[in-house]
C-alpha cells in the first residue's frame, strides 16, 4: 500500500501528526512531505492521500498568516508564500476517486470558535474538486497552547486514526 501524508505546519503540531498517522498505518510505504514541496500530480498508484494543516484566522494560513506565526515564535518559516492553499491550486490527480482523508489543527477553546473553523471542511473541499474521493469524515486535533504542543491524548488517537485508515483502504 503506497500513502503520501502532506501537511503545513508552522509550530510542528501538525508534523507531529503526519508521523503519528504514518506510524498508526503500520506496514504501509507512508511518504511525509510538506506542502510547500508536495507534488502537485498524485500518481495513480497512490493508494490513499492524507492530507492536514492549522486553522489560522478559522481558515487555511495565507502568507500574511503565515509570516505573523514565524513572527511570534521568532522561528523560521521555510516560505511564507506556498502552503495547502497555495499547493491546491496545482493540485491534480492522476487517476479519478483517488482515495483520501483529512485532518486539521485548532485551539478548541473558546468552544464557540471550534465551530468557526473551517480548515479541514476546506481541504476536504479542495481534495475531492482536484478529484480524490474523501474515506473517512475529516478529524480534528487540538492544539494545547497554539505553538506545538497537542492536548493530551491527541498523538495517540491520530496513530489510532492512521490504522483505522489502513483497514478502510484494504478492505477498499
Ligand atoms: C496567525 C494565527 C492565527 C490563528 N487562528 C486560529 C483560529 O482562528 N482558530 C484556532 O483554533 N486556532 C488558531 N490559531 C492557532 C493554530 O491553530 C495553531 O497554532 C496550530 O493549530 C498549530 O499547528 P502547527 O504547529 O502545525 O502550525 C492561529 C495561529 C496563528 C499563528
């Protein structure tokens, strides 16, 4: 089974992710990329694309976004520029109904902004109009202080996702 995990991440949240889910898959050839380097055509033989990334202002990050968390951590940003959204917008793949599942990153607190949210809606959006079809409802992930760390419990239940994922495309 051949699987690409392609994630943004500004504070590593969403790193920490993309590992969990390739660990949870088990046997399977899992390929991480982030998604200012991902291909942009999925190659037929992809069995399944997983695909996750931040809210940031409720939606994907832009460059402004982008340059505002790098700002605040006084990290480095590998580009402001290329990112989920901007990777979407290349994004083909080669053979129809492509298998895929999502996941994004929040706060979770206040509760009311959990609803606000959208990242995940809109990568599933994004994926199924390139042509992938969605397996599973898109996860979500909390972050605990908005910089990297994830609230307990988190990193297991996506290794626990990743093997779920695992049994969908078997059993195709
Ligand atoms: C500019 C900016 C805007 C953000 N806006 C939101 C938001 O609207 N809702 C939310 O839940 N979290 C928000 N956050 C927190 C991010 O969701 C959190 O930093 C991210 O999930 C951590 O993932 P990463 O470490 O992979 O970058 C924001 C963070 C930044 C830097």
């Amino acid at each position: 089974m051949r699987v690409l995990i392609v994630y943004e991440s500004l504070y590593g949240t969403n790193r920490t992710i993309a590992r969990a889910v390739a660990a949870g898959l088990g046997g399977a050839a899992a390929t991480i990329v982030e998604a200012y380097v991902a291909p942009s055509t999925i190659d037929a033989d992809v069995d399944l694309v997983v695909v996750g990334g931040p809210n940031h202002k409720a939606g994907l990050p832009r460059p402004s976004t982008r340059a505002e968390a790098a700002a605040e951590s006084g990290g480095t940003l590998h580009t402001a520029e290329r990112g989920l959204r901007e990777w979407f917008g290349d994004l083909r793949f080669a053979r129809r109904g492509q298998p895929a599942a999502v996941w994004d990153t929040r706060m979770g607190s206040p509760r009311i902004l959990d609803l606000f949210d959208r990242s995940a809606a809109v990568i599933a959006g994004r994926l199924r109009h390139a042509g992938a079809r969605l397996v599973d409802k898109p996860r979500k992930f909390y972050s605990a202080d908005g910089k990297g760390a994830l609230v307990a419990g988190d990193e297991e239940r996506a290794r626990a996702w990743g093997a779920e994922l695992a049994g969908l495309i078997r059993r195709g």
